[in-house]
C-alpha cells in the first residue's frame, strides 16, 4: 500500500496537470502545437476523473492531464492508481495544501489492493508526497482505512473471533495500548450473556476485545463494534443470497480499529476504549432460538424475535459497560440492518445520535472529508414495535417498516440520554468501483469520525474555540 508513495523529492516525477472540460482549450492555447493534436488525437475532454498521458520527444510521459470538476477533493485523483502506467507522480502545482493531501489520501486509498490469495497484477504507479504538509497523515489514514478493508475482505473461514483477536492485540501492541479480552464461558460468568447467546453455537468461542490507550485524564472516548464474523442467521437462516456477504458482518469491530489505529497514531488526547463483541451466529444444537429469552448484563430481559437480528445483541452488553464508564462520547459501528440500506443505499452511511450538535459537527467533517454519512431519527413513537408480552423487549421490531430506526431504539435502551452517542449503522461494502474506492470491503463514516474527534478533542480544539 505505502508503495503508492515516495517521500523523497525527485526532479524527475511526472507533473499531473489538473483541467475541467472547460479550461482544457486554454491550458492547450498555452502548449506547443504537437500537444494540442496530441490531445485532439486522443479525443480527450477533460472529463472528470479521465486521464491522458503527454508524450515529449523521446516517447517518454513529459505530464499527465487529469479530468477534474471541483467536488469530492479526496477523489479527483482516486483512480490514478489504477489507470496510470508505473513511474513516479506529481501532485498537481496550483493546488493548495489542504487539496493536496485530500487528492493524495483518495491517491492511497485507489491503490488498496486485497492480495491475501491472489497476486496483483503488475507495478503501481507512486505518488510523490514530497512538499505535503503532512505526509505521515496521509499514510495514517491509507493505512487505517487498508486495516480496516483488510479484516473486511477476510473470508469468515481465516477470520473468526480468535483472529480478530489477533488483529485487535497487535494493533494494541503497535501503540502501546492494554489489551484485554474475555473468551466463551468467561462471558457469562463476567456477565456478558447476550454476546454469549449468539456465539455459543460456533465452534469459534465468542470474544469481548477490549483495547485501551491513553491518559486516563484525558477525555474518555469509547468505541463500540459489531464483530458478528459470519452471520448465518441463526436458527432463522439466511437465504444464500443474503448469506453470501455475511463475512462483512464484522465490519462494526473493523471500523472500530481502523478508527482506533487513526487516533492512536495521531496520538489524539483522550482516553481511548475500543470493546467488540466477536461472535459467529452459527446453527447447532445449542443455538439460541426464537422466543427465548436472555437477561442482558444491563438487567433488561430481551425475547428473541428472530435470531438473525444478533448484531444488536452481540453489542448491547459492551455498550453497558462503556456507559457505565460515563465516556464524554460513544460511537458504535455496525453492520446492523439492511434496513438502513434501503433508507440511504450503500454508499452512504446511515447514523443516529441522541445529541443534535454531535449530529451536525459529523455531517460537516463528512462533507468536508467526501465521506457521506445521512442521520436517521430515533423516532421513540416507533418504540413500541419493540414491546414484548413477556420480556422487556424484543430483539427486533415484527412490522416490515422502519428496520433500522427500531434497531437502533433497540440499543438506545442501553445508552442514557447523558451519554452523546453515535450509531453508525453502515454497508462497510462498495457494491461498484469508484475512484478511490475499489469493489469489496470499505471503511465508511471512519474519516468523518476521526476528523470530529480532532476537531473536538484535539491538541487544537481548545484554542480554536471549536468542541
Ligand atoms: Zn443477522
């Protein structure tokens, strides 16, 4: 991955040149006549996100000509890694730093390459970070985003909990950070029974993970991840066109590290804690099943609806315990419903929040990072779908509306109000290539997040007069 980059100065990188469609004519206008027939040749316009390589004298590239429209910054340059020939990039020479790092972070993230089990194919072209402001940022976030889409992309048969687990401790072990976790039965006799019911079934005993890093005087931020390795559907099996993705359903605990890897690196100020619940939903003759009831480590009893609405279950306890830390923010990431799918599509990530400010400090780093989020209300008058005859409450709503709202009422149940709190409910998956953004796993929500947390909490944030 860091391939893509070269950190040293070369005097003889390849300039990118940014055009519209409309500026085309008059960057030509300013070039020999053999580049403007060459350009004419090509039939090239400039089109956003094209590129056309310049030939000099000696058949060499003297530049490249990279289409442009002016929106999404971190993507304008997202597929050079794929469309260029190998050789060593520069940025282009007219645009500010902050474009810069944008356009080389989308840079990094287009050259993601998943090659556990198959080579890829053929050299990269590199980008020249030299001049960046920041080029170990930009590094940071190619690297967390590639952890992240890594654990993603993993099948479920070399990623179940234990190897999770392993990820989660070297991670730890990386930075410094105390790493801690709780296996099979030690969850219930540690009071975990709700991420025990929906791992117990798997071969792969269930886990809890629990990372912390920082001063303990510092700010106390939690992070909360789905770790659900694969998702049969339990008892309530999954069709197999719904069960083919479910290796994706860890996506919440990768999101989570992608994050915390982000945060330690940048050695943020806070008190950082990542829990994950890591369990498969797997079938056997001690499943849990339908119409049983489990007593959460929050005291809530909650009958199960339907054993495929597990993420929430396989979370609800971790989220107890962070909150029962009184963390000055709690976010969870989760593949949670395909609800919220239908809501928003896939390449947006749906969120909720019981703290409006919170809301809109997310939404404004996604716009600003080109990473789309959309808030969805917690609606309590949809609270109701969650009543249960004879426990608390159901695992999930019965109606066909409104999936991803109950689902995260359901959790709202085990959040107080005082605790700011934002549930990521997201597809962790491009159905599509984009640039930047290559078919399979994708870490969605994770840079907004990141850039609130700096913004909040950051060395910064106090001088300037942002929270
Ligand atoms: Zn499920």
């Amino acid at each position: 991955m860091s391939d893509c980059f070269i950190d040293q100065p070369t005097t003889d990188a390849i300039p990118i040149v940014a055009v519209t469609a409309d500026d085309l004519e008059r960057w030509l206008a300013t070039q020999p006549e053999r580049t403007s027939n060459w350009v004419g040749t090509s039939g090239y316009q400039g089109k956003a996100g094209s590129f056309l390589c310049i030939p000099n004298d000696d058949g060499r590239i003297a530049c490249v000509l990279a289409g442009v429209d002016g929106s999404e910054p971190t993507w304008a340059l997202g597929d050079g890694p794929s469309k260029l020939p190998a050789g060593v990039y520069r940025l282009p020479a007219d645009w500010d730093a902050g474009r810069c790092e944008k356009a080389a972070i989308g840079w990094g993230l287009g050259a993601y390459r998943y090659t556990r089990y198959k080579a890829a194919n053929g050299e990269l072209p590199r980008l020249s970070l030299a001049g960046l402001e920041r080029p170990q940022r930009v590094r940071d976030v190619v690297e967390a985003v590639a952890l992240t889409r890594d654990l993603i992309n993993t099948p479920a048969e070399d990623l179940m909990p234990e190897q999770l687990a392993h990820s989660a401790r070297a991670l730890a072990e990386a930075h410094g950070a105390e790493f801690f976790e709780l296996v099979g039965d030690e969850l219930l006799s540690t009071n975990f029974p709700c991420l025990h019911a929906v791992g117990r079934a798997s071969l792969h005993a269930p886990r809890l993970l629990d990372l912390r890093w920082g001063d303990p005087a510092h700010p106390r931020v939690t992070l909360v991840g789905k770790g659900v390795c694969f998702d049969s559907g339990g008892l309530d099996l999954k069709p197999s066109n719904a069960m083919r993705s479910m290796k994706k359903d860890m996506g919440g605990a990768a999101h989570v590290l992608g994050l915390a890897r982000l945060i330690m690196g940048a050695g943020l100020p806070l008190r950082l804690r990542v829990l994950i619940g890591a369990a498969e939903n797997a079938v056997s003759g001690n499943a849990f099943r339908p119409g049983d009831v489990l007593r959460s480590r929050k005291g809530l009893t909650i009958e199960v609806e339907n054993t495929d609405a597990e993420g929430r279950l396989a979370i609800c306890d971790a989220l107890t315990e962070a909150v029962s830390e009184q963390p000055a923010l709690l976010m969870d990431f989760t593949t949670l419903t395909g609800a919220a799918r239908v809501a928003v599509g896939t390449e947006i990530a749906a969120f909720f929040s019981n703290d409006d400010t919170l809301a809109a400090d997310l939404a404004r780093h996604a716009g600003i990072d080109d990473d789309p989020v959309w808030r969805l209300p917690l609606h309590d008058g949809y609270r109701h779908e969650l009543d249960s005859q004879i426990a608390d409450l159901l695992n999930c709503g019965t109606s066909s509306y409104a999936g991803a709202i109950t689902a995260a009422l359901f959790l709202k149940e085990f959040v107080p109000a005082t605790t700011p709190w934002l549930h990521f409910d997201m597809m962790a998956w491009n159905l599509r290539a984009r640039p930047g953004r290559p078919k399979g796993a994708e870490a969605m929500g994770v840079r907004a997040a990141f850039a609130l947390l700096e913004a909040r909490f950051g060395t910064g944030a106090a001088s300037a007069g942002r929270r």
